[in-house]
C-alpha cells in the first residue's frame, strides 16, 4: 500500500494564486498565474502528497492542517496551507506568494 496522499486544490487556493499573479506575463518576465501551475504547483502537489506527516503544523491541536514554506523557481519564495479532508485527501486552501525578485 501506498502511502501517497490524493491532493485537491481548493478553489480558494486559486482565487490567492489569481489575486498575487496576473494572467499573462509581466513586462519584466513576471510569471503569470498559468506559469506558476505548470512550474511550481508540481512541485507543492508532491510535497503534501508524500510528506504530509513531515510538514509543519501551523495550528496547534489541529493535526489535520500542514503547512508548506519553500522557495520556488519563479517566485522568491511560497506559504501553502493545507488540510486532510473526512476523505482522506488533502486539500490546498492558501497560497502566499513572495513576488520580491529582481526582473531587470
């Protein structure tokens, strides 16, 4: 048996995502919200699915809520929250992105 968790994103993780990136690129190369699902979103999938035990608790007495804090590829760094579902899965709920990079 494994022990991979199935991971879900919540629509409000994409609402933060959508808030933080635009839709298309920056001027200065900027990612766009499309950018970071196909770079970073793998990445933090992965993470909570095969670590989600390892990972931060960021509320005590909850033990159902993990949290991710990394640096990324195209953003300096990111803050996901999420929480094991009734279900089983995991479901991302938030996302903060550090924009602080040097385009130029």
């Amino acid at each position: 048996m494994s022990d991979r968790l199935v991971v879900r994103v919540a629509s409000s993780f994409f609402e933060d995502l959508d808030r933080q990136l635009g839709s298309e690129r920056g001027p200065n190369g900027e990612p766009s919200s499309i950018d970071f699902q196909t770079v970073e979103l793998i990445e933090v999938i992965e993470r909570f699915a095969t670590g989600f035990h390892s990972l931060s608790k960021p509320i005590n007495g909850r033990d159902d809520y993990r949290m991710l804090i990394k640096g990324g590829l195209l953003v300096r760094a990111l803050h996901v929250i999420g929480q094991k579902m009734p279900d089983g899965a995991v479901e991302l709920l938030s996302l903060d992105i550090d924009l602080r990079m040097d385009w130029d």
